[in-house]
C-alpha cells in the first residue's frame, strides 16, 4: 500500500511538470510587441503555437481521462495491477506531451534569436505565477470567475 500511495505521489507529480496551460503564453500583438517581432516572425510564432495547441489537445484530454479512470480506480480498490497499467499510461502520455514541447521549442529555436526565446520564457512565467494567483484568489472566493483578465 505504501508503494502504490508513492508510485500515486510521483504520477501527480510528475503530470503537473512543464504543462503551462496555452492560455498561460502570451498572446497576439502583445506577445508581438514583448518580443519585438517583426510581422514573418510573429506569423511564424502563431503557427508554431498553432500546431502546439491542435497536438497537444488530445494528449490532454487522453491525460485527463486517465485521470478520471485512475480516480475511479482508487475509488473502487481496483487491484495493482488495473492502477499500474493506468499509472503507465499516465507515463507515457507525460513523456508525449513532452515530446511535443521540445518540438515546440526546437521549431521556434530556427526563427528566434537568444533573446527573443529569453523573452518569451520570461512572459510565460510570468502570466503563469498570474494565472495560479488568480485560480487560489477564486478558490477562496475574493475573485469571482473570469475577472482574472481585468488587469490585462
């Protein structure tokens, strides 16, 4: 039992990695002006966020079914076995969405210098810190829901 709470831990762990929702990044003519694009490559930019988005999709929603399977599974104390194959498939969905993000990264790397790519990080993490403030200040009620854009 100690093992299988553990191998649960490290999967939710492990699925929030690196999985900045798209709505996190930064997007159409700010996204522009933050990096100093000029109209090819933000074109470019779009595109490649474009193809992120449309790959990632079902990934997600694969991801989030297994979730759901693995939250019935625990519910209803189905065997090791059942939750380890649903915990490998969790596994391989993660190292999917990865995949997808290096790939991500790798076709902006040919358009975008150093800086530019430095720039874009920043914004992101940035408007993620935003976005979990945002979602904790909801939980607690002080923030009614989709007011998290008023400051934009």
């Amino acid at each position: 039992m100690k093992r299988l709470i553990q191998t649960l831990m490290l999967g939710a762990f492990v699925l929030g990695l690196g999985l900045p929702p798209l709505s996190a990044q930064p997007a159409g003519n700010k996204i522009k002006e933050k990096l100093g694009l000029p109209d090819e490559q933000a074109e470019k930019l779009k595109a490649a966020r474009k193809a992120k988005r449309q790959a990632l999709k079902p990934l997600r929603e694969q991801l989030s079914n297994d979730m759901d399977k693995l939250r019935a599974q625990i519910k209803d104390k189905a065997g090791d076995g059942d939750i380890q194959a649903t915990l490998n498939q969790l596994e391989l969905n993660h190292k999917a969405i990865q995949a997808e993000n290096e790939k991500f990264k790798t076709a902006i790397a040919g358009f975008l210098s150093a800086t530019q790519r430095a720039k874009l990080l920043l914004a992101m993490t940035g408007r993620m810190k935003e976005g979990w403030k945002g979602r904790e200040m909801r939980k607690k009620g002080a923030m009614p829901p989709g007011n998290e854009d008023d400051e934009d």
